[in-house]
C-alpha cells in the first residue's frame, strides 16, 4: 500500500514568469481597493477616477483564484492518474507549506495586536471579529467554510481558508475536466462564467467575501479550464497584445458602469481566465512587461503582502485618528505612500524570514523522511 513517503507529484514544469509578475497588479489592486476612503481623502477632487479605479480592487482576489487553478492544474495535471495516498498527503504538505506559515504568523500578530490594544485600552473597530472559537477555525483554515462567509481576526484569511478548500478537492475537479475536447471545455467556461456572475448578481449579500466559497468554486475550475486550453495552445497564434490590451482596457472601464446600471458585482471575474491564457503564451508586450524584475519580485512578496496589509491599515488608522487637527491635511497627503511603504518593507521581510524559510524547511522534513525511509529498507 502507498506510504505518505512515496514519491511526490511535485511541479515538473518551468515557472511561468508573467503569472508570476501579475500577482504583484493583484495585490495593490486589493491594497488599494482597502485604501479608496483615504484615497478619496487625500484627493477629493478625483473621487469619480479613484472610485473606479479602486472600486473592483476585490477582484484581485478572484484574480488569484482562477491563477491559482490555472497553476496547479500546470504543475499537477497528473495528481488525479492512478492516485495514491502518499501522493495526495505529499501534494497537500507542499501545498500547506506554501500558505500555512504566512497565515499562521499573521493571525499571531493579530492576537498580539487584540491583546495589546486591549491592555493599552485602545477600542476595536470589529470586536466581534476576534474571539476563541474563530481562533481556532482560523488555525485550522476552516474559518471561511459557511455560506455567507463570515469575518474574523485577519479578515482577509477568508481567502486563504477558500484556497486550501480548493487544494484539498484539486484531484476531484482534475479528474471532472480530464480528457474533455476543446469545445467542450470552451463551452463548460462560458456555462460557469454566465453561472458565477448570475448566482452572485441574484443572492446579493452584503459584503464580496460573503461570497467566498461560490467565487473559488467557479473561478479555480476556469483556471483549470484556461490550462487545458493553453496545453492544447489554443488559439495561440492569435494577436495576444491587441487581446490583452482590450481585455485590461474592459477591467478597467467597466467599474465606471457597475454602480451606475447596477451591473453584476463578479461580471468581470471570467476575464481573468483569458488574461492568464494570453500570458502563459509568453509572446505578447504584456507578457513581457510583466516579465520584468520588478513585477516577478513583487509576484513572490505578493502572498505576505496580501496577508499584512489589512494589519498595517488597521494599525495606521488608528494612528491617525490620534493625529492633531493641524496636521491632517499633512497626513492625509503622506498616509497612502507611507503606508504602501510600510506594508512592502513588511512583506519582503515577512517572505524572506517566515515565509521562505518555512517552506524549505517543511519541504525539507519529506526530504528527511525519505532518505530515514530507505537507510531502514537497506
């Protein structure tokens, strides 16, 4: 019977740089939908711009969603082929090594900050996001498993608790799409994107990530479906910057419109999968652009910036609700780039001494374990 130390699914192909690099756009386009209030603060006379701008920053997270079906479809399209347990319980080690540290560490600052706010007597903004029992559904990354999702401590693990719901499932919805022709995978795309935007547009909660478990069942399944496209090279000779450049230019346009009409909150969220498909062919100027070192780097800082941010926002408005009067307008001008700044230098720090060092050193323990294994067959 298949031992947890069998040999692992483990990524087989090379790393697709502008995927890499568009995690960074999708982090500050999270940052700053969190940040519009003092945006329109500091610039109040472009409130119209910065609302549309800023107003679907959410979506950066749906941007991850469907990335992150799309990538783990490419480094582990075999995991659902004659499974075995070892290979699972391996897959589901590497791939909590990628998430677990930061989300751990993070939820520790958040208690630190509770306890130290309520020593200090310094008021919550939700107090009812911090309490024992979601503790322990955050360590567990179960906290988002309901429906609404409900918040609590960092909020925005919600996320988090989605993706390794998704990870567990991966073989499952592998094996669903296996084998499928190219039309039909075309077809079952256009089915959950009309299915995502109606069911969202017809529930309406109150908050996106009351949405949570709806938005990481349609969009991690339409990047696994962008996947099978790319591996066939789908429509590949196609003019990927005009299609590129009309897709950025409809995610960017259409937020101006969605309060207006009342158009469907996700509407745009189908649009990531060709985003991705146009720069995994790696041949057009965004592709590219998005290759540059500045955007790679950011793509890899990007999970811990993603995962402090809301911390430093928290921590900075507080601090600015102590600012004197005479000194607002100052802080109103300083507090976006300052705290943009803090929340960089956090998450660089946070990737290269918690977030990297955990994860070689949890990949290391299967490592370990194996060479343990054969000393003992030996």
């Amino acid at each position: 019977m298949s031992g947890f130390l069998d040999k692992p699914p483990t990524p087989v192909h090379r790393e697709l740089v502008p995927l890499t690099g568009i995690r960074s756009l999708a982090a500050l386009w999270v940052f700053f939908y969190h940040s519009k209030s003092e945006l329109i603060r500091a610039f109040p006379g472009q409130s119209w711009f910065i609302e549309g701008v800023t107003g679907c920053g959410y979506l950066g997270v749906d941007l991850f969603f469907t990335l992150s079906g799309f990538i783990l479809a490419y480094n582990y399209s075999g995991l659902c082929s004659n499974l075995k347990r070892g290979d699972y319980l391996r897959y589901l080690w590497l791939r909590l090594a990628r998430i677990y540290p930061v989300h751990l560490f993070t939820l520790i600052l958040f208690v630190i900050a509770v306890l130290g706010a309520k020593l200090f007597g310094i008021g919550l903004t939700k107090p009812e996001f911090y309490n024992t029992a979601d503790f322990f559904r955050n360590i567990f990354l179960v906290q988002a498993w309901s429906f609404p999702v409900r918040p609590s401590w960092n909020t925005l693990s919600w996320s988090v608790s989605c993706e390794w719901l998704a990870y567990l499932t991966l073989p499952f919805w592998l094996l669903i799409h296996r084998g499928r022709s190219t039309a039909a995978h075309i077809t079952l795309y256009g089915i959950l994107a009309v299915a995502l935007v109606f069911i969202c547009h017809s529930i309406r909660f109150d908050s996106t990530f009351g949405y949570g478990l709806i938005r990481i069942l349609f969009e991690f399944n339409l990047g696994i479906i962008a996947y099978h496209l790319f591996n066939i090279r789908f429509a590949k000779e196609l003019h990927w910057t005009a299609i590129m450049l009309v897709s950025s230019v409809v995610v960017f346009v259409t937020p101006y419109f969605i309060r207006e009409f009342d158009f469907p909150v996700f509407l745009l969220s189908p649009v990531f999968g060709v985003i991705i498909l146009g720069l995994s062919y790696e041949n057009s100027l965004f592709s590219r652009i998005l290759s540059w070192r500045p955007f790679v780097y950011g793509g890899y800082v990007s999970y811990s910036f993603y995962m402090i941010h809301e911390l430093i926002l928290l921590v900075a408005r507080k601090a600015y609700s102590y600012s004197p009067a005479p000194l607002q307008p100052l802080a109103n001008f300083l507090w976006i780039p300052l705290v943009l700044l803090a929340t960089a230098i956090a998450a660089t720090c946070i990737h290269h001494f918690i977030e990297e060092p955990s994860r070689v050193f949890m990949r290391s323990r299967l490592t370990s374990r194996d060479r343990s294994r054969k000393e003992g067959t030996r």
